[in-house]
C-alpha cells in the first residue's frame, strides 16, 4: 500500500485544509514558543514554575498538532468534522468564558473569530455546504 500526500482538489477541501494548517502552525508556535504563546493568550507564566510550558507543548501542542496533521496526512471528512467541532467548541468554551468571567476584551474578541472562523472552514466540507 502506497502513500501519498492527499492534495486538496476542491474549493471545499481547500477550505478544510487550511483550517488544518492553521491548527498546526498554532500546534508548532505552541511547542517550540511557548512563551511567545502565552504573551499571544494574554497568559502569565511564571519562571519558577516550568509545569506551564510543559503543559503549552504538551497538552495545547500536541492535541493541535495531532488533530491537525491527522486531518492534512488523511484528508478524511470525518477529521475534518472532528477538527471543525473542537474549533466550535473552542468557540463556545470562549463565549462561556466571556459571559461568566467578565472577559470581553478586544483579544477575546479577536480569538473568538479566529475560533469561529476555523471551525467554519473545516465544517463547511465536513458537513457537505461546500463541495
């Protein structure tokens, strides 16, 4: 059995690949700049405590990273779907987070379309609204 780099044909494809490899470009900033991560989060690390970082490159990146190249290496719709579904309830995680935490700056704004936006490109192919 062959393998080979599945290249996207359609419009629709296009669109789910991308939201794929924005997810693994933020996987890769994650685990190889985590602290350029948390200043992008607005999240404070402390230097004493290394258990952050780990927890950026491992539990952030590696779930990012993972996702996403599963999605780009197998071009499934059903990872695209998984993909566009954790990106929604990115989404929704951030709104909750905007209505019970008072956390309505202009970042969280910023990052709820970014959320929206991917799990909308990956979900358009995924659930067939774009061939």
């Amino acid at each position: 059995m062959e393998f080979a780099f599945p290249w996207p044909t359609t419009q629709g494809e296009w669109l789910a690949w991308v939201s794929a490899a924005v997810t693994v470009f933020f996987g890769a900033v994650l685990l190889f700049a985590p602290g350029l991560s948390f200043r992008l989060f607005r999240l404070p690390a402390n230097p004493e405590r290394p258990e952050a970082y780990a927890a950026a490159r491992a539990n952030m990146a590696g779930f990012y990273l993972g996702l996403g190249l599963s999605a780009l290496l197998l071009a499934q719709p059903l990872l695209y779907m998984a993909l566009g579904f954790s990106w929604l309830f990115t989404a929704f995680g951030r709104i909750v987070s905007m209505m019970s935490d008072r956390g309505t700056g202009l970042s969280n704004w910023l990052w709820l379309v970014v959320d929206t936006v991917l799990a909308a490109l990956a979900l358009a192919f995924a659930l067939g609204m774009v061939a």
